[in-house]
C-alpha cells in the first residue's frame, strides 16, 4: 500500500470515528476521557493523523456501540467492504422499500457504467 493509500485510508477512518462518535452524543473530550487520551489526540485520530492501534479500535467499537469492523469498513473502498455496509442499510427496510432501492442502484450503476 503506498503512503497516499495509507494516508486516504486513515483520513477515512477518522471521519468515521468522528461520524460514530457524534452519533453516540459524544465530544471528542469525553472519548479521551473514557480513554485516558489527550483531547488533541483523539482529534488527530478522526482527522486521520495518526493511526489506530488494535486496543484503541476495540476500545472506540466498544465506546460507540457498533462492531469493530464496522469502524474500518464503512470508510473502505473495496468493493466487498461497500457491499456490506449496504446489505447493513437494506437489512432496516421492507421488502418493498429494498426492492425500490436495488432498482435504483441498478439504474445509477448502468447509467455511470456508460
């Protein structure tokens, strides 16, 4: 992975962690507390600065109250990752309203495919 690639990644995450973190009602304060960090470290982590150790991921994950893949897979872009984020979506729908969403998607990938 080239440091470009690892630089997009990390900045990805990052808004991910701010996203969760706003989600769950909370400042960037109150996650360096529940952490024992730094509030200029927590901002570091969701502007993509730093990275991620493996403790400190399950630690957010636990903190937010989603799974710890969902912390690097909802900034990912390959093609498997995306897909289950939008299973993730559809999975809240009726069957109606998931059918009305797979034809639109159809419809936007046919059109960009041109």
């Amino acid at each position: 992975m080239s440091k470009t690639e690892q630089e997009t990644l990390a900045a990805r995450i990052g808004h991910t962690i701010a996203r969760r973190r706003a989600a769950a009602n909370l400042t960037q304060e109150e996650v360096a507390e529940k952490l024992g960090l730094g509030s200029e470290a927590v901002s570091r982590l969701e502007r993509g600065v730093a990275t991620l150790s493996v403790v400190r991921l399950f630690e957010l994950s636990e903190l937010f109250g989603c799974e710890t893949a969902d912390l690097l897979t909802e900034g990912s872009v390959r093609v498997d990752d995306q897909a289950r984020q939008i299973q993730q979506l559809l999975s809240g729908l009726s069957g109606d309203d998931r059918e009305l969403v797979l034809q639109l998607v159809k419809q936007v990938s046919e059109r960009l495919a041109r």
